[in-house]
C-alpha cells in the first residue's frame, strides 16, 4: 500500500508545508484521508487519472481537514470525472458538507458524477471495495464543546480516526487526538503495520509512552508543528528512551511511501 503524504502541517498556517491530507494508492483502490492539503493541483501535477481518489475519510470539520474538500469536487467536475465518489465520515459533517457543495454551485445534476455519502458510526466496521474501514472516536473537539455545543447545537463536535484493513494488515489513521491514549481502541485489535499519526495536540514524548502497550511495527508522523521539521532524529531518540521498538518516520509535504 502506497501512501502519499499531501500535508503535514498542523493547524497553523506555515509557509511551505500544507495542511492535512494522505492519499492511500492500492492496485484496485485508493482512499483519501481529509481534504486540508491541495489535492487537486496535485492530482493534476501527477497526471493523475480524475477517478482517483475513489474515497475520502473526513475526520471533523476544521479548515485544515476540510477545507480543500470544495474545491477537489470543482476540480474533479472540470476534469469529467464520471466515477463515484464515495464519502465516508460523521454523519453531521456529511450534511454540512453536502449543503456547502450547493453553496459553491457544485449540484450534484451538474458535476456528472455521483457522491455517495456514507454516515459512520465509532466501533461498526464495514466493508468497502477492497478495504476493511472501522472508524473510532476520538476527544480532540470535547474540550471546545463543552464551551460552545450548547450555543451552536448544529456544529458537529465529533472527531473519527480510522482503522483501514487490507490484505490482511491492519493500519490507522489517528485524525486528530486529544491524547494519544485515545488510539486504544485501534491499537489493542491486533498487530498494526502502520499507524499514521498527528503530532501536535499533545506533547511527543506521550505518543511513544503510549505506543509500547500494543503491537506497532512503525508510526508515520504527520499533523506536526513547524518547528519539528527538522527533528526527527530527536523523535527516534525519544522513541528509544520509552522503548518503543517500531520505526519512526517523521514526513514531509508531497511524499510517498509504501507502508
Ligand atoms: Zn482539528
């Protein structure tokens, strides 16, 4: 499985480096986990075909999950793509989405491809194409609920990391965390190949103290500050002094790996 890491920026605007996005390559499918990064002059900088993604995981609805979501369908509709998109995601976040689509004039008798809208639920697994998606929940937006939900009863306030299964190996995509701890759902089902973390809500040293409970064969840092740009030997030396024995890769804007 090939993942390219669009965005690895965190919430504040950096200069060079995107906000969040990753673009999961398989042979027979591909899935985008949130929309933050400029997919869509990526896809077209690659050549890649307008069918791809064939998904998107949306976690929660801040600006550098969400806010290049708009502007991907505009692109894919110039571009005549004529393949479902199936979107997957809180089912709140789902309907502001789609009602933020008709704003932008994207109506769905227009853009000449369907988008399927796929509400999820924390802990129910289902199968899509060749993947295994299992969405678990996590507090990043308790904290600024408990402040503001009773004023603004229609924002979504929920946040979904994802456990994706493939070929018989077990990955996860943190979204956003309060605190690591919140990953336990996904990492205490078995062996996971590649956890895709963010790296910015919490301090560091709590991610690694966290991970040597499960089985982790490498973390994948993304979601991070600017001023860890250039840190990721100080990461892996932390990784080693709470024994966490999986590799550590701390990632950069526009880069692919095979995970
Ligand atoms: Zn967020």
């Amino acid at each position: 499985m090939r993942a390219i890491f669009l965005g690895t920026a965190d919430g504040h605007t950096s200069a060079r480096r995107e906000h969040s996005g990753i673009l999961i390559l398989t042979q027979e499918s591909s899935i985008l986990l949130d929309c933050g990064a400029s997919v869509a002059r990526f896809l077209l900088h690659k050549k890649i075909d307008a069918d791809i993604p064939e998904s998107i995981w949306v976690s929660h609805m801040h600006s550098d999950h969400i806010g290049q979501f708009s502007m991907l369908i505009q692109s894919l509709w110039l571009r005549t793509r004529r393949a479902p998109l199936h979107v997957f995601g809180p089912a709140d976040v789902l309907e502001d989405m789609k009602n933020w689509l008709e704003k932008c004039l994207l109506f769905p008798e227009l853009i000449g491809f369907p988008i399927q809208w796929h509400s999820v639920k924390p802990g129910r697994g289902f199968t899509h194409g060749p993947f295994k998606l299992t969405p678990f929940a996590t507090q990043h937006l308790a904290n600024l609920a408990s402040h503001f939900k009773r004023a603004y009863p229609n924002t979504c306030f929920e946040c979904y990391g994802l456990i994706l299964e493939h070929e018989g190996n077990r990955y996860v995509y943190s979204a956003d965390l309060a605190h690591p701890s919140e990953l336990s759902p996904a990492l205490k089902g078995g062996k996971v190949s590649a956890l895709l973390c963010e790296l910015t809500h919490f301090p560091e040293r709590d991610l690694f103290h966290e991970l040597v409970k499960y089985s982790v064969e490498s973390v994948w840092i993304t979601h991070y500050p600017d001023h860890l740009v250039r840190r990721e030997a100080e990461l892996k030396l932390m990784a080693r002094e709470e024994k966490f024995r999986g590799e550590v890769h701390l990632m950069h804007d526009r880069v692919a790996h095979e995970i």
